[in-house]
C-alpha cells in the first residue's frame, strides 16, 4: 500500500477498519442473511479444509501401496474385516484401501484441478476479453470467432478432445504424472469462453465512460487502462461465473475420470473413486461407490449454491 | 375403438416376426481385427471361428473332429500328414474351396507378416496333389500336428488376390481387416470396430445346422458393470465374462444364469530379460533370476484369489493348467508368499535398497485385471520394488509390448492346442520369425530350444513326458515368468439360451439355440 513505515497501532486500526468495513457491506449483510449461502459456505470451507489437510486428517495413506494389505479388501463401514479383524469407519475397496482416506485424498486432487482449471480459464477469458473489447476491429472479430466455435462444442467434448491430443504427444512414460497437468489444462481451455465473452460486453460498456475517455486522454497506455481502469470494474460477474465455473469444472473433472481419461487409479479423484466403485454396485459393496459420489455431491451443490447466491447477491436489480 | 383393436393386433402382429431368432452377446474386447492370420489372440480366433473354418476344428471337449478335410493320414514314416478335402464347399462370395485356397492359405499365414507362422515351423513344404487332396511335409516326425492347427483358417485365393490382402497386416489395415470371405456357417453382414459386429447364417454351408440363430449381434463393452446391467435388463442374451463379483447376483437373478468353468488360461507376469536398462534409465534387475524369485515371492497369490477373484479362480505352478496334456506334476508347486525370503533374495542380488521400475498391465482383457495389478504394485512395494502401474486397453497393450517398452507386464495365456508345448513355443523359445513369436522379453536357453523340437516329434508318452518335465523344470528354475492363477470362465446367460462353453473361452454360434 504505502512504502512510509507506520506504528503497528495505525496499520492494525486499518486492518480493523477494512474488515469493519467489509462486515457492513451489502454483500457480507446478504450472506449472514441468507442460511443457503452459510450452510454451503460452511460445506465447502470443510471440505476444502479436510482437503487441505488431508495427510493430517487421513487415518491411512491411501498412495503408499506399501502399508495396504489386500485381505482388507472389501471391509463393510463399521464393521471388522473377517481376516484382519480391522475397522475402517467407511469400508474399504477392493484393494483394502480405507475409502474415508482415499475420499480425503480424491478430494484434494478434484479440488485443486477444480481451482487450476477455473484460473486457468479465468485468466485466459479474462485477458482475452479485455483486449477484444477494448481493442476492437480485427482483433475482436478473430477472439470472438473462436469463442463462438468453441461453443458450439459441448465444453465436455472439448475437454476430451484437448485430454486426447495431450495424451498422444506426453511420452508413455510420463503419462500418470502429467494426467493431472493435461486435466487442468483441458478443463481450464474448455471454459475460458463464457468469461472472455462477459469481460468483452462489460468492456465495451466501460470503455466509453468518461474515466477512460480521461485515462486516454492524460496518455496512459491501453495496457495500463485495461489493467488498473476497466479490469476493477467488470470483476464482479466474472468473481460469479468463476464460483459456477468452479462447480463445473469438479463435475468435468469426475465425468472425465469416470470415463477413464482423467486421473489415474494410482491417484485417484472422486472421480476415479467412483468409476472403481461403480464396478461393485451389483454385487453389494454400495459403500465403495455411495461414500465419494455423496462427497461429490456435496461438494458440487454446495458451491453451486454459492454461486447462486453471489449471482443474485451482486445483481442490483434483485436487491 | 375399431381403430384401436386394429393398432393393437397391428401391433401383435409386429411383435412376433416369423421365426426370427437374434441372438445378441457381449464381451469386454472387440476382436482387433477379422484377418484370421493378422492376431493371435483369443477374441480374434474365438469369433473368426464362425465365419472361416480351418481344416480340423474342436468338438465341445477340444477333441479333434474334421472340418474342411474329411480325412487325414501320415504321410510314410513321419515325413508328413496326407488331407482329403471336403468337396463341395463353398466360400460366402461363391468360389469353390480346394487344395489351392490351403495351399494359398499356409502361405499365408506361414509368411512373416503373419501372427501365426508358429504353427508352421515344422513344415517343410505344402503340395498340392490333386484338387481334393494336400500333403503338409514336416522335418520331422509331427504326431500332433493335425492337433495344431485347428485354428488355422482357410481364406480363397482369389478374393485375397482380387482385393490386394495376399498378406496379413497386422498393425496396418488392409481389405481382409475389415471383411471376411470364408467357407464358415456365419458371414459377416456389418462392421463397426468397437461398436457392433453382426453376423447372419451362410445359406451355402456345408455342414448340417444345429442352432435356430437368424442374426447374431456382437456389441463389446468395457465396463463390466455396464454389461451385468445389459444382461439382467435383457439387454443381451448373453455376457462373457460375468465379473467375478457378480456372478452370485447374476445366478440368483430370475431369467439368467451363470455357466462356470475354468479357463485354460495361466494369467503371469513377464520380464524384460534382454533390456539393458530399464525404461528410467536404471540397470535392469530383471536380468538377475534373484529378483524374479523375488517377485514370485513377493506377490500373494492366495490373497488375490481370496479377494479379488473371489475364490473362482486356482493357483498357477507353471505356464499351463493342471490337467492340460504335458503339465508336469513334478513341478506342481508355485513359489510360496514369503515376503522375508523375497527380501533376502533382493539383498543377496544387490538391491537392498529396492529398486523403481514401471509395470504394463491391461485394463480391459483379463477379469479384473487392473485390480490384480493394483494389488501385486502394493504387494512389491512392500519388500522395496516400487512399481509404476501403466494400465491400458488391449489395444495399445500388444504394439506396446512388440516395440519392448516395459520392464515387467501382466499376460495371459491359453493354450491353443492344449498341450504345455504350446506356451513353450509362444513364450519361451528364443525369439525368431515363426518361434518365439511372444516372447516379449527376450529369455533366450538353448536347452528350451533344444527340447521343443523334441516335445513335437515324441510319440512316447513317457518319453515325451519327461521331456515336458525337464522344460517345466528349467521355465521354473530361471522363473522365465511368474505363473499366478487359471483364470475362471463365467459366462452369464439368459434363461432360455443354450450355448456350449468349451475350455478356450470360444463361443461357437452353431452350438447356440434360442427358445
């Protein structure tokens, strides 16, 4: 903020007053108002937490294959494995791995190719539709083009597309590692077009206002307006699509595991997890499928609510 | 209400066409291609054996029984095997079969862009003696050829020649990929590789029709759950394999069952033998027989038949089954799970310290064959040999393994003629242009290469026997590969549907009736 050192009373006090501040506004008043958005918010802030803490919060490290023990394979939750006479509190799979543990830990992989895709779309939408919006003519016409080529294509199929093509040029070996990599990154170039179209109608919006028409005319570069100028003014549909987004890409992220193409059964996601369960529906081991797809559940629903919220929240005509 | 009496018997009438039996089935693997010479797997040959036929086929207990040739005899003293043709028999476009399509056909499938030409490495030269009559000449005493070649199918040389596929291609296309022109009771009438297969019954056959198919539809699918639920939903008639998981729930169901056996297959792992490095760059271990007693020590292979396959499935000594002909009870003991001794056998080797190294696997081609290496990557991961699942579908799998890129895969293995010398040619004599031709890893004895000649030529049981127990005993010794478990056959049916599992996992549409 300031380069000036201050006494720590006054930059406390500051500190105080901005989250005083952020406590009164419309939007923290919405949200302790709204018993959707703290019980989502709360869902996802566990969620994102035993994720985050996962190696903490895990009983078993589901990724050592060295410490699983095959005989445990196929535990019932709650109950003692005929063999070893273990308990794991949600079952386990046929590979004797603890599934609350191996949820832990999905959860984290979703999470985080979750959050990377959307940021990844963010910036790419973002940057993109700030310069078709306030560059204009040519530029605008070829980025827009693009982005209404894209649409034209299930999000889902270009993922897969962008997962194949990935796939066929990493060298075998490198595979598993870069799944998780190739996953964001199909994700990520799925979605960025929802975001650059929004910034593109917001810019054009802004770009005739008066405060840029004097940004331009003190001889600021068109870089620096759209960064410092127009960007701060068209963040609050974007913060919304990238909490919707967010949703999408968890939901995208499972379909493609589910489908074989995503994270691989070494590292499993929720995903993945359910895929593997899904194999054990039939003959009675509903625990292994039932546990992560209600993780999942949770999770997607939760944030869409969030989004839902914030969308209405930060919509002055529904106020 | 006229109108609708009207719809109603209109529809009746729709619903029950005359006397037309479909019959639709289901299998986790398309056959990669309709070229019986291109690939030697068991989805290829089990489902070209209803559209070609060879000059022998198996019976529903694999004996022996004639096909194509209604007769055959030795030729003097071992020099060879005399085959009387059948006459009168046509292929599905019309031309007549005779000595000429046999002899286009070993050349064929005895060339070097063929999968097969190991059935073909005793014979010496093919000669046509008149249009109905062949002589097969051997380089030596062959008692069980005519055995062999049961699944050696017979192609027109003028189709092939006509449409530019006189030799098999086995990772490119060419027009026998795709179509099919043989002499069997089934032609192909659609084609969509990894969709569906159909095949309607040949007018023209030979052969007396015991089955009322009018249309037999192949639809693979993958997942495994997807087909129990297509079975139960009468989706299918038929599914194979039920997942061992399921095979209880698919038996107690109303309106299906399930038809059990055990495969002749000995699902293994197998080693690189001859790389000099590991695919990360590291020596290879795997040259050392220490650490492939290791790993035979290492896997438990009770705990997997106890969980994974759940308890449908036997342990595995040696590279066939027990009851299979040459099996040798002399070496009926596989390596116990001793996970101590595998460590000790690591340390003495020099790997104390362990080792990584990366481990090919299917994921679409044996039952639950991805789990089975989840497991097994644990089980080494325990005495320090850390593993890197590589799993993928079939169909990268086999170019995968022809190109040498892994250190240690996961195969299985049936056993075409149903003889422990079958695996030993495949697998274990030196690789070469007709022997060896699966030998993956490169295991290389000239004792093996020795005995196999001698396991074809032997007509004394005993003496042959002892010869088989020699060659088991060396594949053991040096721990060639790491036997495992005889897979389990299950097949799930539809009540009402009645087909005959013979021990090769080969359906055989002429055996399957439809109430």
């Amino acid at each position: 903020m300031t380069d000036t050192p201050s006494p720590n009373s006054v930059q406390t006090e500051r500190a105080r007053s901005r989250i005083a501040i952020a406590w009164d506004s419309d939007l923290a008043y919405s949200f302790r108002r709204s018993p959707v958005a703290l019980i989502s918010f709360a869902v996802v802030l566990l969620l994102v937490l035993s994720a985050v803490f996962a190696p903490l919060v895990a009983p078993y490290d589901p990724f050592d294959p060295g410490t699983l023990n095959l005989m445990n394979g196929f535990t019932p939750p709650g109950e003692a494995n005929a063999f070893t006479g273990e308990t794991f509190l949600l079952g386990t799979d046929d590979q004797g791995r603890d599934v609350f543990s191996t949820i832990l830990f999905g959860l984290r992989i979703s999470l985080f190719v979750g959050f990377a895709a959307v940021a990844l779309a963010l910036i790419l939408g973002v940057t993109l539709g700030l310069v078709a919006g306030y560059v204009g003519g040519m530029t605008e016409t070829v980025i827009m083009r693009i982005a209404d080529v894209q649409l034209t294509f299930p999000a889902i199929l270009v993922a897969m597309l962008i997962f194949g093509i990935a796939k066929g040029i990493t060298p075998p070996e490198y595979r598993d590692q870069m799944a998780i990599w190739v996953l964001i990154l199909a994700i990520g170039l799925s979605d960025w077009v929802q975001f650059a179209r929004v910034v593109r109608g917001a810019t054009l919006v802004e770009k005739s206002k008066e405060y840029v028409q004097a940004a331009r005319l003190i001889g600021r570069s068109p870089f620096a307006i759209m960064l410092r100028h127009i960007l701060p003014n068209v963040l609050s549909p974007v913060l919304v699509i990238a909490t919707i987004s967010l949703a999408l890409a968890i939901i995208a992220e499972a379909t493609l595991s589910f489908l074989g193409v995503g994270a691989p059964p070494t590292e499993p996601s929720l995903g993945t997890l359910i895929r593997i369960g899904q194999g054990f529906l039939f003959s009675g081991e509903w625990w292994i499928l039932f546990f992560p797809a209600c993780t999942l559940l949770a999770l997607a629903l939760s944030v869409n609510l969030l989004g839902d919220w914030l969308r209405d929240a930060l919509n002055p005509r529904l106020r | 209400m006229t109108r609708l009496l009207l719809a109603t018997a209109l529809g009746i009438v729709i619903a029950v066409p005359a006397s037309s039996e479909t019959f639709r089935w289901a299998s986790t693997t398309d056959p990669q291609t309709m070229d019986p010479h291109a690939v030697s797997s068991a989805p290829v040959l089990g489902f070209l054996n209803n559209v070609y036929e060879g000059l022998v086929r198996r019976g529903p207990d694999m004996t022996i029984e004639p096909s194509l040739a209604t007769a055959w005899e030795p030729i003097g003293d071992g020099e060879g095997w005399r085959f009387t043709l059948r006459e009168g028999v046509t292929f599905h476009d019309g031309a007549d079969f005779t000595a000429e399509d046999v002899l286009f056909s070993y050349e064929r499938a005895g060339s070097e862009e063929s999968d097969v030409a190991s059935w073909f490495a005793p014979v010496s030269e093919v000669i046509v003696v008149d249009d109905y009559t062949v002589d097969i000449m051997t380089t030596s005493p062959q008692p069980l050829f005519p055995d062999s070649i049961a699944n050696w199918m017979m192609m027109d040389s003028g189709w092939a020649a006509a449409n530019g596929a006189e030799r098999p291609s086995r990772d490119t296309e060419n027009f026998a990929t795709r179509n099919v022109n043989g002499t069997g009771p089934f032609v192909l009438s659609d084609r969509q590789p990894d969709l569906q297969t159909v095949l309607t019954p040949f007018d023209g056959w030979w052969g007396e029709v015991e089955h009322n198919v009018t249309e037999a539809i192949f639809t693979p699918i993958q997942n495994s759950a997807t087909a129990v639920a297509a079975l139960l939903s009468g989706e299918v008639d038929m599914i194979e394999p039920v997942p061992v998981q399921d095979a209880e729930r698919v038996d107690s169901n109303d309106g299906t069952r399930v038809i059990r056996g055990i495969e002749s297959r000995v699902i293994m792992l197998g080693f690189a033998h001859d790389h000099e490095m590991l695919r990360n760059g590291e020596p290879n271990p795997f040259s050392d027989v220490r650490v492939r007693r290791a790993v035979a020590h290492a896997v438990n292979v009770p705990a997997i038949l106890q969980t994974i396959m759940r308890g449908s499935a036997e342990p595995a000594s040696q590279l066939v089954a027990a009851g299979t002909s040459g099996y040798s009870d002399t070496y009926g003991d596989r390596s116990a799970y001793d996970p101590d001794v595998a460590r000790a056998l690591l340390e003495e080797a020099g790997y104390a310290n362990g080792f990584s190294f990366d481990f090919s696997c299917t994921n679409d081609r044996y039952l639950n064959d991805e789990s089975v290496c989840q497991a097994i990557v644990g089980m080494l991961a325990q005495v320090g040999m850390e593993a890197t699942l590589d799993a993928m579908p079939v169909s990268n799998y086999w170019p995968e393994l022809r190109e040498g890129n892994f250190d240690m895969y996961l195969l299985g293995w049936s056993p075409g003629t149903f003889d422990a010398e079958h695996p030993i040619r495949f697998l274990v004599h030196t690789a070469g242009e007709r022997l060896g031709t699966w030998n993956f890893g490169g295991y290389s004895n000239p004792r093996i290469d020795e005995l196999l000649p001698v396991m074809q030529s032997e007509i004394d049981p005993e003496a042959r026997q002892a010869v088989m127990d020699e060659a088991a005993g060396i594949i053991q010794e040096d721990m060639v590969y790491v036997p495992l478990y005889v897979q389990p056959l299950l097949w799930g049916v539809r009540e009402g549907v009645e087909v005959t599992q013979r021990p090769d996992n080969f359906l055989i549409l002429r055996w399957v009736s439809i109430e």
